[in-house]
C-alpha cells in the first residue's frame, strides 16, 4: 500500500475537490473541518489509526470538508479502486448498510451546512 508524508501546515484536501483516495492516519494528527458563513468549523481531529476521505468514495461525491495535517503526518492511501474491491467482498447486507449510512451522513451535513449549522 502506498504511504504519503504530510508536513504540519498543509491540506491534505479541501472541500469541494473531487476525491479518489481515502487514508488512514500512522503518525500525526488530522483536522478535518468544514467552512460554515464563511468561518471555518473544526468538525473533528483524526489520531493515528482512523480513516478518513472514505466518504468521497463511497458516494462518489466531491469532498464534503478539508483535511489539514495539525502536526507531521504520515498517511497509508486508500485507491478508489482498493476500496470498489473491499466493498465487493462485503455480504450485500453490509454493502447496503455502509451505502445508506454514508448517504445519510452527507444529507444531514449538507442541510445542516445549509442553514449555517456546523455539522460537529
């Protein structure tokens, strides 16, 4: 699996921007947030050993927040297609379960981005 280096100070990808990698966290700190009015929004901070991007590959949908690397971080990449295969192995009950959820997840954030609420 390919690994990505980030230094403190950089994003990783900003909300908006197509996605087609998720990651997941070996060393460091991610902040994930989201811009609310104008104001950026800290939604959450991601330690090592927790995924996130996986929502644009799920939905296939642009990224729904930024992430910026809070300290040195080292990522391992997830491809969209190393994902399609893990979903493929899923029974179709956990498939479908991940695909309501996900959607679900980016419904309430966008309304809730909607009328100005940050969605933490």
């Amino acid at each position: 699996m390919e690994t990505r280096d980030v230094p403190a100070g950089r994003f990783i990808f900003r909300e908006g921007e197509v996605g087609d990698l998720a990651f997941i966290v070996t060393e460091g700190v991610v902040e994930i947030s989201r811009e609310v009015n104008g104001k950026k929004v800290l939604l959450g901070k991601v330690p090592k050993g927790g995924l996130f991007g996986e929502m644009a590959l799920l939905n296939d949908e642009p990224r729904m927040a930024s992430a910026f690397a809070y300290d040195n971080v080292k990522l391992l990449v997830i491809s969209r297609v190393q994902m399609a295969k893990k979903m493929v192995d899923l029974d179709p009950f956990h498939r479908a379960l991940i695909d309501v959820l996900s959607n679900h997840v980016r419904s309430v954030a966008d309304k809730l981005g909607d009328a100005g609420i940050p969605a933490s």
